[in-house]
C-alpha cells in the first residue's frame, strides 16, 4: 500500500515538472506584441524589404503612438495639424534641396491646444529604403544636432484657436554635410522620445544626367490603364564601378509612397550611359484626376461643398457625395496631383487666420467590401493608409463615411481600397485608370561607394505625362 501511494506522488512530481516545462516554453515562444511602455530610440533598424517593414508596423487603429518611431511622414500627437514641408517660395514642392545650394525648406505647423510649448527638431540619416545610416550624428550634421523652434504666432479671428510655429532649414544652427534621404524629427520639451512629427527630406548633388519619358504601355496588355516610366542615366565623369551593385532607383508617382518601384535595374550598360527601358518593370497605373473641395471661404459654399455650418469652437463641412468612377470615360480636369494648399478668402492672413472644419466624407456604396478598407489618400493624409483615414461603413445609409479636421483651403484626394494583406493601394476601385491621365512622377537615384556607410543622392529628374 505505501509503495502504491509513494508512486502516486511520483507521478504527481513529474506532471508538476512537465507543466512547468510547458509554461516555460510559451512563455519564452510566445508570438510578439507591442508594449504600451516600449520605447523605440531613433537608432533602430528597420529590416530592409518592404513586406517586413510593414509587418513590424504598430496597429493601424493606433496611428497617434509615439512609442514607434516611424521613418516616414507621420503624427504621433493628435494636437498637430496642417504640417507644411516644402522648399521655401514653391508651397507645391517636394521637401527637397540641392547639396552646397542657397536653397532652403519653409516647414510649417499648429498646435490645437493653443498655447506655446517648446518644440525643438533634429535630423536623421536614413538609406535609399529609409532605414537609419550607420553613421554617427556628426557625420551627418553640421552644427548642433538638436535647435528650437522660436518662430511661433497665435491664432486670430478663428473659431478654434491654434498656434502656429515655423522653421526655415537648413540654418546657421543646423545644416546637412552629405546628401541622400533625411528624417526631421520634432520633438516636445528637449525630450527626443516624445516626438510630436516626423517628415521626410532631401538633400541631392546633381552629378548625373537623367533623362525621361512617360508614354503610354508598350504592353498592349496595359496599353489603356498604365504609363511607361522609360529613361536613361548618363554618369558623365562621375565614376560608378559597378551600377548593377552601387547604384539604387526609385520612382515615385505624385510624391506616393506606397506604390513607389524600388530596387529596378538598368537593362543595358554602354559605357557611361545606363538604359532602364521595360515593358512591365516600370509601369504603374494612370489613375485619375484627382478629385477636389474649396474651403478657402466657409461664409458660402464652393466647389464640391454640401453645407457650410458653424458649430462651438469650429465649422461643419458636407461635401456632395462622390460616386463611383471606376467605369467612367477619362474626362481631363484641373488638379494639383494630390496636393493642398491652405488659404483663407474670409481674411488677410492665410497662415494664422484661416479657420478649421470638420469635413465629412461620403461615398455610396451599395455594399461594403468584406476583402479590405477603403481610405481617403492625398497630402492631406500624408498619403498614408492608417486607421486616421479609414472610411467608415454606415449600414443604414449605404455608403462610405469619413470625418477629417483640415484647415481652410484647396485639397486633392481620391479614394483609395487596401486588400487585406497588402501594401499598396489601389485607387482604380473608385477612380478608374486611364494611360491619358495627368501624372507626375520623380526618379531618384542612390549611390553607395565602396567603403561607404550610407547611400548619397546623386541625381534626380522630374518628369509630367504629358499625354
């Protein structure tokens, strides 16, 4: 009886051990999750592809999270709106300056609580891809690598009530010493942890040639819904000793990154002249023209405008509901590819007199799609795909809902529809695509020198349709 009982507690012991075991095992297994206290510092890396970069990205319902530092143009306080970033005397420009140039970038924000906070910025070193460079901060930077923002104003005559502040950069306190891609970083209270923005620039050195064309698809297959980004690199006397290794090409359509094509190789080498001319490899869809809404006067109702209602501490704004474009015939119109431009007609001061509203969104839809979500994309959601611009379903009015807080002006947007599981969107479910559309594309190109430890600008071209 007793060598019964002392098995029974053996076998007991061992169950207790193999519990343990178990709960050792998931816990050190257990798949990862983003921690609210987690702090990411400005020096982490990001994987190289795409698809990874996307998988590590914190919930999209979260898009206010400063516990990511993100490489890209994003917010990560919900107090900061109406962020301009542009070459200083051209507002519908690239954040973009040539190396060792006069050129400078007006940045531009406002801060809804309304009162005066001690913003500073530094800048960041980022690849052809927008990881962070291996280099150290006085590689990179000449001066101090943090300053302040000391350029504010308050708002006035507005029904919501803002501060606005502004910088001009590059300045006697900072400055770039190398070319390539750069994240600004603005940040709260000397805390570079508590960023507030984030935005992308350029620095660039012309020491190539490019030369391009946007045509029609060569592809019959793609021939009435595609354009053909077709061009050639002459090196002239700069020295690239292996393009296929050294060099690096992105093309963007519109200043859209989701759907930009990275990593295209040149299809022929004749001494100092590289040809990149496919028939599939550069292609992206047409699109449409952009949609647009005037809210430069809220005292009466303009283009694209339902209903102008002032409201407490602010305005509500109806826009007429779009329709579906998707099998429309092309029809040319104005627009400005997706951009804004933040204007008053109600005042004399544009930047601290044009008010705020509510604008509300509608796309009727007679059933929602199951498969993806559909988002509002333009500038005026830094073109991004994030649970601040997903489009809501209402059931019981059978169409697609969306309310933005903008500032008084010129906007562009389309409508945007994101399967499930992919990266780029795809507004040719809403807009349609035609190979006649008016489009403005920018190839980049990126040198890595051996030895190097980051990727220099060395050229880039601009290039419209044309069509």
């Amino acid at each position: 009886m007793q060598q019964i009982h002392w098995l029974k507690r053996l076998s007991l012991c061992w169950e207790i051990k193999l519990i343990i075991i178990a709960c050792i095992y998931l816990f050190f297994n257990q798949p990862q999750i983003y921690s609210n206290n987690r702090l990411f510092s400005s020096l982490d890396l990001y994987p190289a592809s795409l698809s990874e970069r996307a998988a590590i990205q914190p919930p999209e319902e979260d898009y206010y999270n400063q516990d990511f530092l993100r490489f890209g143009d994003f917010v990560y306080q919900n107090n900061i709106k109406s962020i301009l970033f542009s070459r200083k005397g051209w507002e519908l420009s690239q954040p973009i300056i040539e190396m060792k140039s006069d050129e400078t970038l007006l940045l531009a924000f406002d801060d809804l609580d309304a009162d005066h906070k001690s913003y500073a910025y530094t800048i960041i070193h980022c690849d052809a891809l927008w990881n962070p460079s291996n280099l150290m901060e006085y590689e990179y930077i000449e001066g101090f690598t943090e300053a302040l923002i000391d350029d504010y104003a308050f708002s006035r005559n507005t029904r919501m009530s803002f501060t606005n502040y502004r910088l001009e950069f590059p300045n006697t306190d900072m400055r770039p010493r190398i070319s390539g891609n750069y994240i600004l970083k603005v940040f709260v209270d000397g805390n570079p942890d508590e960023a507030a923005f984030t935005r992308r620039f350029m620095v660039y050195e012309q020491n190539i040639t490019i030369s391009a064309t946007v045509k029609q698809a060569t592809n019959l297959n793609y021939r009435d819904t595609h354009q053909e980004i077709d061009f050639t690199i002459n090196t002239n006397q700069y020295v690239v000793s292996n393009p296929y290794r050294d060099l690096k090409v992105l093309i963007m359509q519109n200043g859209r990154w989701d759907n930009a094509i990275y990593g295209i190789q040149p299809r022929l080498v004749q001494g100092n002249v590289l040809t990149y001319d496919y028939e599939e490899n550069n292609l992206f869809r047409g699109g449409n023209e952009f949609r647009n809404f005037d809210t430069k006067s809220l005292k009466y109702r303009t283009l694209n405008i339902e209903s102008i209602t002032a409201v407490k501490n602010g305005w509500e704004v109806e826009l007429l509901p779009d329709r579906n474009r998707q099998f429309l015939r092309y029809t040319s119109q104005g627009d400005i590819n997706g951009k804004l431009l933040i204007k008053t007609e109600d005042y004399n001061d544009d930047v601290l007199e044009a008010d705020y509203a509510w604008i509300q969104f509608y796309l009727p839809v007679e059933r929602p799609i199951l498969a993806g979500n559909v988002y509002v994309l333009g500038e005026l959601t830094d073109w991004n795909l994030s649970g601040f611009n997903k489009m809501e379903y209402n059931y019981q009015a059978s169409r697609y809902e969306l309310r933005l807080l903008l500032k008084q002006g010129f906007y562009d947007y389309q409508y945007a529809y994101l399967e499930d599981g992919n990266e780029v969107a795809d507004v040719s479910v809403f807009e349609g695509t035609h190979s006649v559309t008016e489009n403005n594309y920018s190839i980049y190109v990126y040198h890595r020198k051996p030895g190097d430890l980051y990727d220099s600008l060395i050229g880039l071209q601009h290039v419209s349709t044309g069509l």
